[in-house]
C-alpha cells in the first residue's frame, strides 16, 4: 500500500513526510529519491502506508494541499513499469542485425 506524493519542497525530509502522513494512519516507510549524481531531492516520494483505509484517507486529505509552499500531488503509487523489452536489450533477437 504505497501512494506518490509529488510536487514536492526540494528542502523536505523522511521526518516532516512522515509526520504529514501520520495523520492518516500508520507509517510504515518513506523513500525519498535522489539524483545519483548530485544528491539532490528529485522532487517526489513514495510513502507506504498501514492499510488500503489509511491510504485513501491520506490521498483524499493531502491532495491538493498546500505544503511548504507547494501544492501536493498525492495518488496511488503504480507499481515500477519493467523496462527488460525497451529497445537495444533484445539480444539475438534484433532482425536488423541478423540479416547482415
């Protein structure tokens, strides 16, 4: 039971997201990404909630809202799109270069 929050300060942390969505329920991890390269927040968090009841009251609660300035964008995580088909991984299989 994970939700996307997005729109996020650049000046956010695990504590202060946590604290916002204790409100609704039970806590149960945040991850908030950063660019490899320069450490940076990215902008948007994931924030893995108790129970289905617990995320949607936290999704209708906060999205929308104001918060440190930003209008928050919070909705139901997708699960991690499987990038294994995208083009230049399809080894042996590439009819370009099996005909020459």
């Amino acid at each position: 039971m994970s939700v996307y929050v997005g729109n996020l300060s650049y000046e956010v942390t695990r504590d202060a997201l946590s604290s916002v969505f204790a409100e609704y329920g039970t806590v149960k991890g945040v991850q908030v990404p950063t660019n490899r390269e320069t450490g940076q927040l990215r902008g948007f968090a994931f924030v893995e909630m108790g129970t289905e009841a617990e995320e949607s009251a936290a999704i209708e609660g906060l999205d929308g809202a104001e918060w440190m300035g930003r209008d928050l964008k919070v909705n139901k995580a997708k699960p991690k799109e499987d990038r294994s088909g995208s083009f230049g991984n399809n080894r042996g299989n590439n009819s370009f270069h099996n005909r020459y």
